[in-house]
C-alpha cells in the first residue's frame, strides 16, 4: 500500500513538472515558417475588377515559395531589359487557437521595391524600404473560425524618392518577396528585438566588459513585473549570469538600463580568430521564461587613424576585400541562405578579410557567416549617385534606422555607409544623427567618386570616415 502510495506521488509531481515545462514552452518566442503555399500573379489589373479580394479567382495564380523575385528569368534572358512592373501575392492560412492571447506578427526578411499589404482585406501599410525588414502585427485581424488571406501588391517600378532612385544603374532592382518570410508568435509581454543592442565598452585578454540594453512591452492591462536575466556562454560553460527585475507598466513599452558585467580572460574576436560567444536574453515572470533572445557576439575593439589606417585590437591591419552583390544566375535576389554562406566562404578562400555591401543592406545569413568566418564588413543603404528630394532623404534615413537595428549587435560590422557616389550635406546631417542615436560605437562613412565637389560642398568632412572611389593618386 506504502509503494503505491508513493508511486502516485511521484507519477503527479511528474507530470505537474511536465506540465510546466509545456506552459513554459508555449510562452517562449515562436519562430514559424511562413514561406511556403503563396501565389503569384505578374499583373496588375486582377486587383481593380474582382471586387471583394478575399474572393478572387485564383485559377490562373502560379504557386510559388518565398523567397520568390519575378526578376529570376528575365535578367539572365538574351532580351535586354527586364520586368519593371506591379506583381500580386497571395496566401491562405489558418493560426490554431493555441496561439489565442498571443502577439501574432508576420516577419518579411524584405520585399523589393515597394509594397502594399492586406490581410483579411485590412489595409496594413504601404512600405517602401525594399532592403530592410517589414514587419505587421496581425493580431486583431486574425479569423480563429474561418480562413485568413493575406494580399500583397508589390512593384519595383523606377521611383526617383524611393532609394536607389536612380533609372540606370549599376545593378538591377529586382521585384519580390526576396527574403525569408516568418510567423512570429510572442507572449503578450516580450523583448522588443530592434532595441536589442549589445555592446562591449571595454576590451582586453585579461578583463572585458559586455554592456546589454533592450526594451520591454507589456500588452496587459495592468501591470507586469519581470526579471530580465542575461547568460553569457562559450559554448562550453556559462561566463556572466546576471538577473535584474523591473516593473512594466500596464499598455507601455519600457526600455531597460544597461546591464554591465565584467569578465576576464576571454579571447578577442579577430579575421584570424573569429571567436564568438553566445549571449541569452530571458525575460521571465514568476520564474517561468515567456521570453528570450540569443545573440552571436565577438569581443573587438577597432578605430581608424587619419595616419596610420586601421586597428583591430590595437593592431595595425591592412584591409583587403571586395564589393558584393546578393543576385545569383537564375535567382536575380531571391537567393537561399546556403548561398548567402556560400559567398562568405569564397571572400574567405580569396584571402579577403574585408567585404564591402554593395550597394544596400544585405542578407542576415551573409552577416552571419561574416562574424563566424572573421570577415570585417562596411555596410551601407541603398544607393547609386542619385539624391532625391525631402522624400528621398526621408526614405534613406529611416532605412538607416532599419539597418543599424537589424545588423548593429554583428561584431563583424565596422563601418555604417550613408552613401555610395553622391552627396547631400543635409541628408548627411539627418542620416549621421540617427545613426549617432542608434549605436555611438562604430562610424560613419559614404563613397565619393568626385571629391572635388564633395571638398567645395563640403560633405567630405562630415563622415568620420571618407571613402574614395577612383583617382586616388591625384589627392593627398
């Protein structure tokens, strides 16, 4: 009778911890892949005769995944010229009622060049940042019951205020659905991940600091309180374990105090050595996680001298790399992360250990394998010799912004690009400010080609890097 008595009890706290572990499970950050089960329309007329577009006649609609360019065939054909022109997307799915209470947002890696997106026929915005993320809150427009449509109107139609802007250039504006697409499913109180920034105020072999800020949103109506926990591990053991609690007011985003840790005795990242160490977020609430954010981090310091050029932890190092675009044969820009890796590597074999993003922000993968392959980059927004009017400067700094808050926790990163081949000293001004705002670590640069101009204006001396393209001879 004893025996079973206590197999009893340990069978009911068994599965009261499992239970747990479940909760704990569903409350975390949710990842899902949303690329899969669209449809493609290269036309434009479909969206203005069929009235209600949750019931369009869809028998002519060629199914597709993303990422999807409708630019894949036509650059490579033996016709000169290719599609600049509207295209539609469709996609029915359905969210299970697992997911109710839940923040439910859809994650587009970027959409080229413009686009204009419905669900449930709920106009959601027109975005024109064609390199950066796009990113839409669906959680009042869900159907729990029925079927959900999402529409989405894309062009890539020359626009002289929508970055590049330029109508003959040195690479092509592909149109798509050009990067990954992801369903993210959040706890009504989470990180916010653009605010997500780690830095590392002091570096040495013997005692490094790592400093971590981020932001809060409670979507309750009351108020929360949460312990932000940050884990730092080599892979092997965990280094700084350091927990602080805050109060997150009811309906209210909430930006956290730096979290400063020390630590000795850790390995510098370098081309030679990219060492990196992996860096957990948690956002937890009565000790469950219902939130968290891992990041890849190296520990650098870098700066350039007027004199003596560049220094990676305090060591002269001669920079040696090349441009890189993101179409592939076959793909135009739709190009899977394997690729993205792929080109990585190839720099690496070259012996470059510098790569230039020419001429936009490019993709998260390529980033990525960048800090694991110890490949500096110099990254910059959508630009070729064109400067548009206050729209066009609107447009540039707020992809800065998408830019700098996707990419700035890369260790790999060490230069922030305004502009390549032409200049503006008032969209200099606006654009150097943001970027001051969003991370103070690393500089400013933009490419001159004719830097007599840029000497007369004066947009040499605004970055705190200057780029020369061509005659390098001819100036001191």
């Amino acid at each position: 009778m004893k025996i079973k008595k206590q197999i009893t009890v340990i069978l009911f706290v068994l599965s009261i911890s499992s239970f747990f572990q479940l909760t704990n499970a569903q409350d975390v950050r949710k990842t899902i892949d949303f690329n899969k089960n669209w449809l493609f329309e290269q036309d434009d007329w479909i969206g203005y005769y069929h009235g209600s577009w949750i019931n369009w006649d869809e028998t002519n609609w060629i199914p597709v995944q993303t990422p999807h360019s409708f630019n894949a065939e036509d650059t490579f054909d033996p016709e000169q010229g290719y599609y600049r022109g509207f295209a539609w997307y469709r996609k029915h799915f359905t969210i299970p009622d697992s997911e109710k209470g839940r923040i439910l947002k859809i994650h587009f890696g970027a959409i080229g060049n413009e686009s204009e997106i419905w669900v449930n026929e709920k106009f959601m915005g027109k975005f024109t940042t064609g390199y950066t993320p796009i990113e839409i809150d669906i959680t009042e427009v869900v159907n729990w019951k029925i079927e959900n449509v999402i529409a989405i109107r894309v062009n890539n139609l020359h626009n002289d205020e929508i970055p590049p802007g330029r109508w003959r250039m040195d690479y092509n504006v592909y149109g798509g659905i050009y990067r990954e697409v992801n369903l993210l499913s959040l706890s009504p109180i989470h990180l916010i991940e653009t605010d997500h920034f780690i830095t590392t105020p002091k570096v040495s072999e013997k005692v490094s600091e790592i400093s971590v800020s981020t932001s809060v949103k409670n979507n309750f109506d009351e108020d929360k309180k949460v312990t932000v926990k940050c884990e730092l591990s080599d892979g092997n053991k965990v280094l700084i374990n350091v927990s602080k609690n805050f109060t997150i007011p009811a309906n209210q985003s909430v930006p956290i105090k730096t979290i400063l840790a020390e630590i000795n005795d850790i390995e510098l990242w370098s081309p030679n050595n990219p060492k990196l160490y992996s860096l957990e977020v948690s956002l937890k609430e009565n000790r469950a996680t219902i939130d968290n954010l891992v990041t890849k981090i190296g520990f650098r310091n870098f700066h350039f001298d007027a004199e003596k050029g560049f220094f990676l932890n305090g060591k002269h190092l001669k920079l040696r790399g090349l441009n890189r675009h993101q179409c592939y044969p076959g793909l135009a820009n739709a190009v899977p992360e394997r690729f993205q890796i792929e080109d990585a590597v190839l720099l690496k074999e070259l012996g470059a250990n510098y790569v230039r993003c020419a001429h936009y922000p490019q993709h998260t993968s390529f980033l990525d394998a960048c800090d694991s392959l110890g490949l500096l980059v110099y990254e910059e927004v959508a630009s070729w010799q064109h400067i548009g009017g206050d729209e066009f400067i609107k447009h540039m700094d707020y992809m800065m912004e998408g830019m700098i808050r996707r990419d700035r926790n890369h260790p790999s990163i060490i230069l922030w690009g305004m502009m390549n081949e032409g200049h503006s000293s008032k969209m200099f001004e606006k654009m150097i400010r943001t970027s001051k705002e969003l991370d103070s670590t690393r500089p400013v640069s933009y490419a001159e080609n004719h830097i007599d101009m840029g000497i007369k204006d004066g947009t040499v001396f605004q970055p705190d890097v200057l780029g020369l393209n061509y005659n390098l001879d001819n100036y001191d």
